[in-house]
C-alpha cells in the first residue's frame, strides 16, 4: 500500500507485480489517503493489465487446465461407479434368475 504518490510509479508497479498479489497506490495524503481513488487510476489500470497481467493469464490457463483434468477424472469416476452398479444388479438378477431355475 503506497499513499501519497504525486504520479505513477510505473516501473515499480512492474516490478512489484513480480512479488505481490495485492497493490494499491494513490496520490491522497493523510490521515486517510485511502478514502478516493487516485487521479492515475486510469493510467494504473493500463500498466497492470498491460505489464502484470501475464501472471493473472497463467492462472487462468492453469486452473483450465487442472479443471478439465479434474472434470475428466470426475467423469472417469463416475463411469465406474456406474458400471459396477450395473455389474452388480445384473449378478443380483442372474442369481435369482438360477435360484428360481433350481426351484
């Protein structure tokens, strides 16, 4: 959290993009330089969309990625959940149907 910043610290969103998640720079001063957002904000958004937002797309692709493979996995469960269910009440029905031979 930086206040008091007359103008946009460009470089230094970029590089602090690198080690932080969350980020907030304003130019109002104390004793609450945190009530308006700055007069940059326009120019602030574009920096971090442009420069930072390589990170938030890799997160993205990552939790794509491990969604299909966990929506896959689901689905392979599932399948043989099914199929033993299946298995099972056919054997059941099979059995009666010889016990019922036998009688």
């Amino acid at each position: 959290m930086v206040h008091t910043e007359p103008s946009l610290p460009k470089d230094w969103i970029v590089d602090a993009c690198k080690v932080v998640d969350w980020l907030s720079v304003t130019d109002d001063v104390m004793p609450n330089p945190y009530e308006t957002l700055p007069s940059y904000l326009t120019d602030l958004a574009k920096v971090i969309n442009n420069k930072c937002n390589h990170l938030s797309k890799l997160g993205i692709i990552l939790g794509i990625v491990f969604g299909v493979l966990g929506g896959i996995a689901i689905g392979v469960l599932i399948f043989f959940a099914v199929k033993k269910y299946r298995l099972k009440k056919t054997l059941k029905k099979t059995v009666i149907v010889i016990h019922e031979e036998k009688l």
